[in-house]
C-alpha cells in the first residue's frame, strides 16, 4: 500500500481492522510528497518506483491509497503489473444518489482537480447533482507535518469549505486520503446536516474482494503466527525522520516498524 505520504493511513487502518491475519507494508513517498502538485510524468514515475519496491518484497496486492495517484497513474501501473492493484475512487456516486438537495461538495488536491479521468468520474457519476470540486492547496503538507489543529490548517480550511457551504451541499466528499485523518477538524466548521463520505470501507471491500478471488486471503492467523505488531504492520518512507514517525503512531493504535526507503 502506498501514498504520497501518510493519508493512505485512513485507509490502512481500516484494512488492518478487516484483515487482521494479513501483514501490511506502507509507504509514505513523503519525500516526493505532495503528489498534488507534481507533473503527471513525475507521478507516474514515482507510483512505479514504489510499486517496483513493494513487488520486491514480495506483496501479493497493491492498493494505490492515493486519489492523486490512482486518477493519474493507476492505468500505467495495471498494464506493466500482474498482480491485483486496488485504487481510490472518490465516493461521488453514493454522494449524488443521497444528495436531497442535488448538491455535493468535494475536496481534492490540485492535480486532482485537473485530471481527465477524474472529470470523467464526476461527469459519469453526478446523475442530477450538481458537484462543486474544490482544490485544497497546502492542506496534505499541513496534515503531514501534524499541524492538523494549528491556526493556519483552521483558515485553510475554512477557506475551502466556506465556498462550498455557500452552495448550499448536503453532502461533502473527501476526496484525498489524507482528509479523513483530519475528520474531527473538518467536521468543525460544517453546519449540522452535511454529510462526509469517504472511501476506506469500500477500497477493503474491493481488496478483499480481488484477494479472494484470487485465492491470496490469509485464511488464519498461522499465516502471521509469532510476528509482532511492529513485524505485520511496516512502513517505509522516503523522507523518514523521528517527527514522521511520531506524527504517524498518533494516527495508528498500535506500534509500527519503521525504515528508510532509498530514493
């Protein structure tokens, strides 16, 4: 599993909860973090690196637990690997369909909300709904650096819901990994009524899915039997310091192994 840096902890741990027996290898690309910002070219190149990296140790499935990457890279990654690869797609047809004011929000990264294949997904999915798409510039580098509850991530996001408030949503749809560790804090300047969507239950839904289908499902805990927490849950990150570490076991319940990933 994979990600520009540690938002695709929202997603780890939700598949840590439904797959208890499996061992889990995250990367946070933080040194090549955000994605958001990057050219496509840049991307790709690096969702292949980490790729490459995880196939090496041996992983039986990927999860791109990225929005910006799977919209950008997940198709390059799908024709060059053979193995399952699960991405992120965010919950704009669940949003539409519940929608009972026919408007929804949703809040995305820069390189998101220019992507082809992502307009195509709101165009596809938004039935009768109005989607109002909002970049959230400078909100995954404050989420990674922890300052999640300072004065400046409260403005920024403030400065991006606000707008969508105006349009008068019933609904508001997450739609980068990264936003839902943050939930508390999002949910802090919503009026009552809006509901938030995001996507961690249905990627587990789909990774259990293609891993059963492919008969890769750990069927028992012999499969991890005498592995510590800190063996079955690793993460690796480009960019590793003492502050990342601490940041991510304030997201995650249970201590986790840690190391360097070469550039």
């Amino acid at each position: 599993m994979f990600d520009s840096g540690i938002g695709g902890l929202s997603i780890a741990r939700c598949v840590a909860q439904n797959l208890p027996n499996e061992q889990l290898i995250y990367v946070a690309d933080s040194g090549f973090a955000p994605y958001g910002d990057k050219s496509h070219k840049d991307i790709i190149a690096r969702a292949d690196f980490v790729a490459n990296f995880l196939i090496k140790q041996g992983v039986k499935a990927i999860v791109v637990a990225c929005n910006t990457a799977t919209v950008v890279a997940i198709e390059e990654l799908r024709a060059k690997y053979t193995l399952p690869i699960i991405g992120v797609e965010p919950a704009i047809k669940p949003a539409a369909k519940q929608s009972k004011a026919k408007s929804v929000g949703i809040m995305v990264t820069q390189a998101t909300a220019k992507n082809d294949r992502f307009l195509r997904l709101v165009e596809s999915y938004k039935q009768d709904a109005q989607v109002h798409i909002q970049p959230c510039p400078g909100l995954v580098q404050q989420i990674e650096q922890g300052d999640h509850e300072s004065d400046t991530c409260q403005a920024l996001l403030d400065s991006f819901i606000a707008p969508l408030v105006d349009k008068q949503i019933d609904s508001l749809v997450l739609g980068c990994t990264h936003y839902p560790l943050i939930e508390q804090q999002i949910k802090a300047h919503l009026p009552a009524g809006i509901e938030l969507l995001e996507t961690a239950q249905p990627v587990t839904n789909e990774l259990i899915r293609r891993l059963t289908l492919n008969n890769l499902l750990a069927q028992s805990d012999i499969d991890i039997q005498g592995l510590t927490a800190a063996q079955g849950y690793q993460v690796y990150s480009s960019a590793l310091t003492q502050a990342q570490q601490q940041v991510i076991q304030t997201f995650w319940p249970s201590k986790l192994s840690f190391h360097q990933l070469s550039r």
